[in-house]
C-alpha cells in the first residue's frame, strides 16, 4: 500500500460506543482518503476492540491495547510509535470532524513550508454539563478579536501567548491540530506526568521550534461532557500546577540572553499569583484541590529555581 500521507492516531479509555463510532465514521468521510488510522486503548475494561470491529474490515484501521494503563500522555505518545507519514492527526474518540477537515488543514501545510502546525477552528457542542459553555465561548471570542487567520511565527506568537500568561489555550485541543511528522521528530514526545495541561507545554514547544498556522474555517464539533478527562480534572481540582510547570520547563529552554526570557519571568509570576488565589478560592469555596502526585513537587522545585519570582508572585497577592 505504500507510505500513506497521513497517519490517524486515535487514543481511547472507556469510550462512549456512539460517540467513538461517530469519530470514526467522520473519519471515513474525509475527501483525503490517502491515511492510516491506529486506534490504541489504553487498557480498557469494557470491549473497546468490539465497538471498532466493523472498522477494522477496512485495511486502513489497526487496533492496539496497552497491557496496563499508561495514561493520557502515555496513550498519546503509545500512538506515534505507529506513525509513519509525513503528517500526523489526533483523533479524540469523542471528537468529529467535516468532510473537507484533513483536505483544509493538509493545503495550509503543503503550501506554508515553515508552518509546522496548523489549528483549525470547531464547534463545541455541550452535552450534560463538563466545564462551562462560558469557557469555550469566551475562548473562541477572544481568539477572534485577538488573532487573525493565517501564518505567524513561533516566536512572536508565544510572545503574544506570554503576555496572557499562557491563557487560554490558544493553540486548540489536538484533535484539530495536525503537524508535520518532522516537527514531532524534533520537539519529542509529550509528558507523561501531566494530568491537564499536556497539550499546551506541548505546544509550547512546538512555537520555540516552527511556525504556526491558524485556519479559521469551522471544520469539526468537540464534544464537551461530564466525562470528557478537562472535565473530570477540573472537579477533582488536579493541573492546579500545570501552568507553573510549563513556566519552569521554558524558563529551562531560554538562556538570559533571549529576549523572551524576560517576558516569561514576568508572565510566571502572574500566573503563580493567579495560581494561589485560586487555590485559596477553592479552599474557601470547599471544592477539591489537589496537589498529589507531581503537584507538591512542581511547586517545590519552581521555589528552589526560581525563588525571587515565587517572592515577587506571594507580593502581588498580597497586594492583591
């Protein structure tokens, strides 16, 4: 069959039989034929191979199971091992896309040389509660009124991304960003240890090292449900410190002669401040928070690195 030109990654955990059917459905009608799908679960309990069966008659479909669980970015990452195309799309199990989506997003690409990602504008359809439609809306509101349509470089754009403390997430969920296979190559693969915020430090990544591409044409539906792993997160309180360890990872990648460094420090301890009121609203509020796992340690060795910046963020909410 030769080397097709895009390769299709979808990771699923218990997924909702119609919407992954849905997923893959959309997937079929795309007028880009030429991809390899690799559906890859990460140890599900209930039969994941058996609601993708009928797929899996068409050749282009391969199905893998993890032999324990590895977890978001572990499954993420568990899927690239199968991808050999020049270009490479995450397809979330609850996710859709339009006919025209991988067409559109694959001319930006083809067309822009230096453009190593392109993210392409969707819906969101509100099933049952999750995070608030009020999130999404504002999200999409801002990114209208402040990013035009089209090519801007890494550089400035997570300069600009800097200036909002890294939110929102401008960039998008992965379901519609597709990127090319050499800039996977170069900025490797995501973290592991990371429960919500994964896709961001990896775009992050992705703007120190490419060029990026916003097409602003809606060309897909991401489902917004109680179930959803944003949702979830969000009512056990957990990615509290994400942001902070995104701080620290790209203060590690700029040395004080980069004239973004700057900017990143300043843009740090606005989001640690924001970060501990926060942590005190939930407290006060009695919802959960918490820093188990790598949390406690996120803030422990920001401190130790950068401990005039932590000062600096503890002043402003005080002042506050």
């Amino acid at each position: 069959m030769g080397t097709p030109k895009v390769s299709i990654l979808v990771p699923t955990y218990h997924p909702a039989p119609e919407h992954l059917r849905a997923a893959l459905e959309a997937l079929q009608r795309q007028t880009v034929q030429d991809w390899h799908a690799v559906i890859h679960d990460d140890a599900s309990t209930s039969d994941v191979q058996g609601i993708v069966a009928p797929f899996l008659a068409d050749p282009r479909f391969t199905f893998r199971k993890s032999a324990h669980r590895l977890g978001i970015g572990g499954n993420w990452n568990a899927c690239l091992q199968y991808a050999g195309a020049p270009f490479i799309q995450y397809l979330f199990q609850d996710d859709l896309w339009e006919p025209a989506f991988l067409e559109k997003a694959l001319v930006v690409l083809e067309a822009n040389p230096t453009v190593g990602f392109v993210s392409v504008d969707h819906a969101y359809r509100y099933e049952g509660g999750g995070t608030p439609a009020a999130y999404y809306e504002d999200l999409n509101a801002f990114k209208r009124a402040n990013i035009a349509a089209g090519k801007h470089a890494g550089g400035e754009m997570l300069r600009f991304w800097l200036a909002h403390a890294l939110r929102p997430g401008l960039i998008g969920e992965p379901s519609f960003v597709l990127l090319r296979r050499s800039l996977i190559e170069r900025v490797g693969p995501f973290l592991t240890d990371m429960p919500q915020s994964l896709d961001n430090e990896y775009w992050m990544r992705c703007l120190l090292s490419s060029d990026w591409y916003e097409l602003r044409e809606s060309l897909g539906t991401f489902r917004v449900h109680p179930k959803g792993a944003s949702a979830q997160h969000d009512q056990a309180g957990a990615g509290l410190t994400d942001r902070l360890r995104i701080f620290g990872l790209l203060l590690g990648k700029l040395d004080r002669r980069n004239p973004l460094r700057r900017e990143a420090e300043q843009s740090a301890v606005r989001a640690l401040s924001a970060m501990i009121r926060k942590y005190f609203e939930r407290r006060r509020q009695g919802r959960n928070v918490s820093l188990q796992g790598g949390g406690r340690k996120t803030i422990v060795q920001f401190a130790l690195k950068h401990p005039l910046l932590v000062i600096s963020a503890l002043t402003q909410r005080t002042r506050g």
